[in-house]
C-alpha cells in the first residue's frame, strides 16, 4: 500500500472524504487532483453544454461524482438566473460581457465573440453545495472568467477557514467588465492565511487580427496565435493554507501534506508532517517526513544540472 493510500485509509479520511470543488470544470479532471480522485468527493460546476464531453469520464475517476449545471455566481440574483455569454471558444464564455475594444488588440480576440446570451439558473458556490449535502471544501479551483476571487470570497468564513488550497486564473489584460485580475487576487490574498505556492503566468500574441490578416494574409491571425511572440496575458494562480493554527486538526495536517505533495512543495510538506508529528504523534507522521525528505533530495539532484549550467553561464 502506498503512502497516499496509508493516509486516505485513516478513519479521519474514511468519515470525510476531501471534497474537491471545480469551478469551470471545461477541461475535464483536474490533473492536479488525478492521484487522489479516486479517494475524493468531486464537484464540477460547467454551465456550458459544449464541453460536457470532457466530463463524461469523472464519475469513473473520482470515489463520488457530482456535475451541477448551473452558474455558480458571488451574489445569489434576484430572479433566480444569470445572463451567460457563450462565446465563440467556450472556455471564454462568462457571466461577464467581454471587453471587445480593449481586446481588439489581440490575436485571440475572435475567442471572445459572444455567439448568444443565455439566462440559466444560478446561485452562491455555498448554496450550490448545501444543495447537493456537501458542507466543506477541501480544495478549490475557479476558472470563471473573471470570477474566482469574488466567489472565494463569497464563501462564509466558516467554510473558508477549512478550505486547504486554492487555485484561481485571473486575468492580467482587460479582457471581461469588472473582472478580478491577479493584483486584486495577490492583494486579497495577504488578508488569509494562505501563501502563494505556485504562479504560471500565460501568454499570447498581441496584434490585431484584421491586421495581422492583412500583412499576412488568410489564415495570419491564426499562424500568428501558433507561432508569434507573445506577451502575458493571465495567470495560473495556486495558494496553500498555512497550518499554523492551532485549530487545524489532525485531518488538516493529513490532508495538508497530500496537497502539498501534489503541488510539488516538498518543504512545506515536511513542515506540515514534522508539525503532526509534534502535536499528534509519530506514526504515519514519521513516514510522512521520510517521504518528504527524500523527495526534497531528489528534487536537488533534478536541479543539479541547472545550477551548474547556470555558474559556467554566469563566468
């Protein structure tokens, strides 16, 4: 048995499953969350029609699946459902009208045609939840176009203390009308307890496509998004929970170190298992140390040849 399944079998685990929560679930499993589906609750949120085919697989990978159709928004509305845009690539469409002038600058900017509007049912990220008897998120992940942080946020401070990683995708160019881009996110961020653990900024080309159509005629917008320089564009944002908290059970430590394994943060995976050992014994805690340590000396190694690569660069 592995260590991961060492962990998901303690009874702390086998009473609450991790329930981990995607919102703008287009792209199908997280790959984040692959290793451990199988011992998970998983809850996808995808209003748009379009990408449910790469969902048909989840109910097969995760211990529970559930898959809610609605517009998971930070206020509930008053009538009960929100305007969606489907644009011309789903993963643009949002509850958030694109900013067509602003991203008039862009090779991509056709992604962003709305192709209609639509009013479907929608309610709070909580409410969605309590709706279907899930009463605590794990780990979180929001691609909403413009919306992660203020559905974050939206969550009571009850639920969110629980909460043991976020990852969001703001933006960094004008893309939607109000949007929360990643300085409101990094801003927002140092008010909770939780550090910055990742950050993959994305890119694409900027240029006008009816000028870059005309200098390089049919197809160059296309070509351009292919092969063109880019510049940034958005950002893949990951925060993990610091457990320093004293109120963090036994169940936080055990879950914590998974999702710091998986996000590839060794360190604070041996911190989180030397602090378990500390408060609630040795045990798998130890195990927990031993498999981090190694990990952080094979990470070393790995990085070996850039360092030294890096020295004769640098002379």
């Amino acid at each position: 048995m592995s260590l991961i399944d060492r962990i998901f079998a303690e009874p702390e685990l086998q009473a609450a499953p991790p329930v981990l929560v995607d919102v703008g679930a287009a792209g199908g499993v997280y790959p984040a969350w692959r290793t451990i589906a199988r011992h998970s609750i998983g809850v996808g949120f995808e209003p748009d029609a379009r990408e449910a085919g790469a969902l048909s697989g989840a109910a097969r990978q995760f211990r529970q699946w559930i898959l809610c159709p609605g517009l998971v928004v930070p206020e509930r509305p008053a009538g009960g459902t929100t305007a969606f845009h489907l644009t011309q690539s789903p993963q643009c469409s949002s509850t958030l009208p694109p900013q067509t002038e602003a991203l008039a600058e862009w090779a991509f900017a056709d992604f962003f045609n709305v192709q209609e509007t639509r009013a479907l049912p929608a309610d709070t990220l909580g409410d969605f939840l309590r709706q279907q008897g899930i009463d605590r998120i794990d780990w979180l992940k929001c691609d909403t176009q413009g919306l992660d942080l203020k559905i974050f946020l939206s969550l009571s401070p009850e639920w969110r203390k629980r909460v043991l990683a976020v990852d969001f995708e703001p933006g960094l160019i004008d893309a939607y009308a109000g949007e929360d881009k990643l300085g409101d996110v990094l801003a927002a961020m140092q008010s909770e307890p939780f550090w910055l653990a990742d950050l993959a900024v994305g890119r694409t080309p900027r240029g006008r496509p009816k000028l870059l159509e005309e200098a390089l005629g049919p197809g160059g917008a296309r070509r351009v998004r292919q092969l063109g320089p880019t510049a940034p564009a958005w950002a893949n944002a990951r925060f993990l929970r610091t457990l320093s908290d004293s109120s963090a059970d036994r169940r936080m430590h055990l879950l914590g170190w998974v999702f710091a394994t998986l996000a590839q943060q060794p360190g604070e995976a041996l911190g989180i298992a030397r602090a378990g050992a500390e408060r609630f014994g040795g045990g798998l805690f130890t195990a927990m140390i031993t498999d981090s340590t190694s990990a952080l000396r094979w990470a070393m190694v790995r990085g070996l040849p850039g360092a030294c690569w890096r020295r004769l660069t640098r002379s």
